[in-house]
C-alpha cells in the first residue's frame, strides 16, 4: 500500500472524521486504487494516529461500499464492479432528477451564475473527466441544488453514492464520446434551471446520465479489469 503523502491531521477536526476524510479522498482519486489491500499500521503512520480513529474510518468506507473488510484475512479497496456501478449510476439518476426539479423554483441569483459557470465548463463534453476529477460536476452543478433544496435525507444519499460513481469516472475514464453525448443534455438541465422550468430542467437532467454517464459501465469492464490490483 503506497501511503500517499499528507500533511499532519487538522486540530480543528475530529480524528475520526479527519482519518474518514484522508482515506475517502484517497480512494475516490484513485491514489489508493481499486483492489489495493491497506494495512492498518501504514494508515497510523500516515495519518498520525492510533488504530481505533483508524478502524472507525475503515468501518465507514466500508459501509459506503469502498473498502471490503475480510476479519482475520484482510482489507482492501472495493474492486469497481460493472453490476453495482450500473445500479448506482441508476440510483444517483433517479435522485438527482427529483432534486433538480423541486429544486429549481428555489434557485438564487448566485445559484444560477454557478450554473452557468459549470455550462461554460461543460463546452462540447469532451474535457468532462476533468471537472469530474477536479469535482466541478459536484460543486459546480449537483451541490448548487441538493444545497438549495437542503434535504438532509437526500443530501446523506448522495454523500454515501456519489463517491463510488466519481471514482469510477476516475479509475477509468470513459472515451470523450460517452460525455459529449451527455454534454448537451447537461447545457439544457443549466438552460431550463435558470429559466425556472424545473420538470424541463429534471427530464434533461435525466437524459445527461442516461444517455452519457450510463455509458461508463460498459467501457469500464474492459478499462478497469487489468489496473486493479487483486491481492489473492
């Protein structure tokens, strides 16, 4: 397990949250990689801390469905898996299209400039893995209305699905035309949100994912399989 490099745990959070933190953003940008067995003692020393704060952060990345814990055998990164991937892009589907449309009549002033900045970011779709990576599609477009509609049910929906999907996206991008597809669905949820129109905004929305993200799933099998790291 190459421990990535970091700077000693912030006073200003909890150890467990911080260890949480540290290991999420780890594994989400693909530093600590799908299949990757992690050991306990290498996570204290990078982080700084004892074992309990470590195994709490273990625990919960593993009920988020991003570290598969073996008692007595071993721990690791859950490998990506093309099935759970489909169903998950179907979920966070589902959800963000119910978002959107409630939360749309919502929408700020400065909401609508962050929408479109992210459309300005979008352009033909084919940089979309970038602002994948550098979490503009979350920040820039999914937050801008879970934020709005401020459903804390919906909201720990997303914080527990989201994760797995940008990793995904990340451990193996798809080719550009997966994105330029969504590209002008994603152009027309920013276009019909602004205007106000949220059933318009939530059906293009869905047509983004379905149409552009959902195409992942069938590049990842072959793009994924040979980078994973299984340790048997």
């Amino acid at each position: 397990m190459p421990v990535p490099i970091a700077e000693a745990v912030s006073p200003r959070r909890l150890i467990r949250d911080e260890v949480f933190i540290r290991l999420l953003d780890a594994i989400v940008d693909g530093d600590l990689t799908p299949g990757e067995q992690l050991y306990d003692a290498e996570i204290e020393k990078w982080v700084g801390v004892s074992r309990t704060p470590v195994r709490e952060a273990l625990n919960q990345l593993a009920a988020m469905g991003l570290v598969e814990i073996m008692p007595q055998k071993r721990t690791r990164v859950t490998p990506i898996d093309p099935v759970r991937l489909r169903a998950l892009i179907d979920t966070v589907s589902s959800l963000m299209t119910g978002v959107v449309r409630d939360a749309t009549p919502l929408l700020t002033d400065e909401d609508k400039e962050k929408l479109r900045a992210f459309k300005d970011r979008v352009g033909d779709g084919s940089g979309m893995a970038e602002l994948v990576r550098e979490r503009v599609l979350s920040d820039g477009f999914i937050n801008v209305f879970l934020r709005r509609l401020d459903n804390r049910t919906i909201a720990k929906l997303f914080t527990r699905h989201l994760p797995e999907v940008r990793r995904a996206l990340i451990a193996a991008p798809p080719s550009s035309g997966a994105f330029v597809a969504g590209a002008p669905h994603a152009k027309a949820a920013v276009d019909a949100a602004v205007a106000g129109n949220g059933a318009e905004a939530a059906a293009a929305v869905a047509e983004f994912w379905t149409k552009g993200l959902v195409t992942v799933v069938d590049e990842f099998a072959t793009k994924a399989a040979p980078t994973a790291k299984e340790s048997r």
